[in-house]
C-alpha cells in the first residue's frame, strides 16, 4: 500500500507542478500576443501616418504640377495671340503694299505718268505747275528770313492760302518742307501744296501731291482729307469712275471719319 500511495502522491505533485506549467505558458503567451498586437497598430499608425504624408506631398506636387502647366499654357496663348497680331499687321502691311501699287497704277494710266517719276515726285508733264523753289542761301535771302522758324514759315504761308494767293502760298509751303524735312506740320503743308493746285483747277497735279500725303505721311492727320480731295479733283477731271473708286475706298477705310460722311454725299451725286 505504501508504494501505491507514494506514486499517487508523486502523480498528484507532477500533475499540479504541470498545471501550474501550463498557466504561466498561457500568461507568457497572452503577454506576447498583446505586445504583438500593440506592435501591430503601432505600425498601422505608422503606415497610415506615412501614406498620409506621401499622399500630401503628392498632392502637392500635383498641385504645382498644374500650376506650372496652366503658366505654360497661358504663355503658349500669350505667344499664340502675339503671332496672330503679327500676323495680321504683316496681312495689313501687304495689302496696304497693294493698295498703294494699285494707287499708283492707276494714276498712272489716267494721268500717263511713270509711276517712277511719281515716286520721285515729278510734275505733270505739261503742267504750268513751279518747280519747288531752291535752297535758301545767305546771299539771296535776309537773315530775319533764313532765321524763320518752321512755325513762322507755316503760316505765313497758310496767310497767303487764305487769301487767295495760291502761288504765294504753295511756295511757301514747299520752303517749308525743304528746310524742315520733318516739320510736325509736314503732312499738313504737304495737303495744302494740293489744295493750291486743287483750287486754281490743276487737278492733276493736286492728285499726285495728295498721293504724296498718303504715302508719305500715312498716319498723319490729313490722310483721310487727302482721299476726299483725290475723289473730288477725279470728278472735277470728270473721272467719275476713278473719283467714285477714290471716294469708296476712302469711306471702307475710315468710315467713322467727317471725311467718309462727305464722300457719301459726293458720291450720291456722282
């Protein structure tokens, strides 16, 4: 019976001493899990902080990205519109080459003139018209005279206009424009040269100086009045046809212009 009861007293102590085993496995264990758990969404919060962090910076990126794209096409527009201007003023320059030509074609066939002596500014062959008048020089002119400002010699000449003395004031004007190659009334004293032709009937004179105008002076003040005048001296020559192309092409160039309003009365009666 002793040894009997010695073995069961054994069992009973493995028995506990392996119960207790297995509790402390299972708290070591349960220990390790929450760690690991811990670690666990440690590292999720990592990750997620992370991504977070790459996902701004890409949406930055993103954003100057497209920024810089929108700079890009916005200059591509700007070059796009600074080419077209271009291109337009160079179509705007062409047709006014045309015009011009066409201008002095014409001319030239009604009035039978080369259009190189037009260029050069010959008169009308024939024409009772004075050749400009020469340089001034000390010994045939006072010095008060030679001393005259270009603002003097204006209107000294537009006095004689004014009071019918065309020959007087177109000499006037063409020693103006002589010592004064850029007077700030050139286009002006130019315009009155063909208005002293225009009014004592030399109508084919008066139309090359107000071609002069227009080429000459083309952003000048007296374009416009130059175009009237050239439509009105072809009607006076009795060119109907000429002064009605004149006066059209003045009212399609500037139709907004007092000019434009004439010449559409003119041409109602032509």
């Amino acid at each position: 019976m002793k040894p009997i009861r010695m073995t069961c007293l054994a069992t009973t102590l493995i028995c506990g001493m392996m119960g207790c085993a297995s509790q402390s496995d299972i708290r070591i264990l349960e220990d390790r899990v929450i760690a690991l758990e811990r670690r666990n969404l440690e590292l999720q919060q990592q990750t997620t902080e992370d991504i977070d962090a790459k996902a701004a910076a890409l949406r930055n990126q993103s954003a100057s990205l497209q920024v810089a794209t929108d700079q890009v096409r916005n200059e591509i527009q700007a070059l796009d519109g600074k080419l077209e201007e271009t291109r337009y003023q160079l179509t705007e320059q062409t047709r006014t080459s045309e015009d011009v030509s066409r201008r002095l074609t014409r001319i030239e066939d009604i009035l039978q003139i080369p259009v190189s002596d037009m260029a050069s500014g010959s008169t009308v062959s024939g024409s009772n018209a004075p050749s400009p008048s020469a340089p001034t020089t000390p010994a045939t002119q006072g010095a008060a005279a030679i001393a005259a400002t270009e603002n003097e010699l204006y209107q000294t000449a537009k006095q004689a206009f004014d009071r019918g003395d065309f020959d007087q004031a177109r000499q006037g004007f063409q020693e103006l424009l002589l010592q004064y190659p850029n007077a700030r009334n050139g286009d002006s004293a130019q315009f009155w040269i063909g208005e002293t032709f225009y009014r004592q009937k030399e109508y084919e004179q008066a139309i090359l100086e107000y071609q002069t105008v227009i080429e000459k002076y083309p952003s000048g003040k007296k374009v416009q009045a130059a175009f009237l005048k050239q439509g009105f001296a072809f009607a006076g020559m009795g060119d109907k046809a000429n002064a009605r192309l004149i006066l059209q092409e003045l009212i399609e160039k500037y139709p907004g212009s007092s000019e434009a309003k004439i010449a559409r009365q003119k041409l109602s009666t032509l």
